[in-house]
C-alpha cells in the first residue's frame, strides 16, 4: 500500500517536472499551448496512455494514471506560464 502510493506520487511528480521541462524548451513557440485547453488535452492523453500500464503492474492502480495524468497537465500549465512571464518583459 505505501510502495504504490509512493510511485503514485512519484509519477505525478516526474511527469509534473518533464512536462514543464517540455513546455519551456520546445514548445515555447507553439501558440497552441497557451489555450486553456493544452494542460487539460495533456493532462488526458497522458492518464490515458498510463492506463494500460496499471493493467500490468500489481502495485499500482488507476489512481496513479489519473495522478500522473494530472501531473501532466499542471506541469503544461506552468510550463505556459513561465513562457508568458519571459515574453511579458519584452523578449524569449
């Protein structure tokens, strides 16, 4: 019960840190990621491609999906947000 939980959060915080890392580097000229939907569509893309995984692995569940799938999309979020704070003072 712990060991999931801990690589339920490990997950989130991992696919939080990637996507973030993603956002900043290659999408920082894509106009698309600024929409209020590019961290929710992220967010589902990515619960969804993990939840086959929670199929195969008896430790985790559906929880760490969703949970990673949420990381995911706060990750695209502050991502965004970073790339608007640098194009807010006049340059990239």
């Amino acid at each position: 019960m712990i060991i999931g939980t801990l690589i339920a959060l490990a997950a989130a915080g991992i696919g939080y840190w990637q996507a973030r890392k993603f956002t900043q580097n290659k999408l920082r000229f894509v106009d698309a990621v600024h929409k209020a939907s590019a961290p929710l569509i992220a967010g589902l893309a990515f619960a969804l491609l993990a939840w086959p995984v929670t199929w195969l692995l008896p430790i985790v569940g559906a929880g760490t999906a969703v949970l990673f799938g949420g990381g995911v999309a706060m990750g695209v979020a502050a991502g965004a947000r970073d790339i608007r704070r640098r194009i807010g003072a006049g340059t990239i």
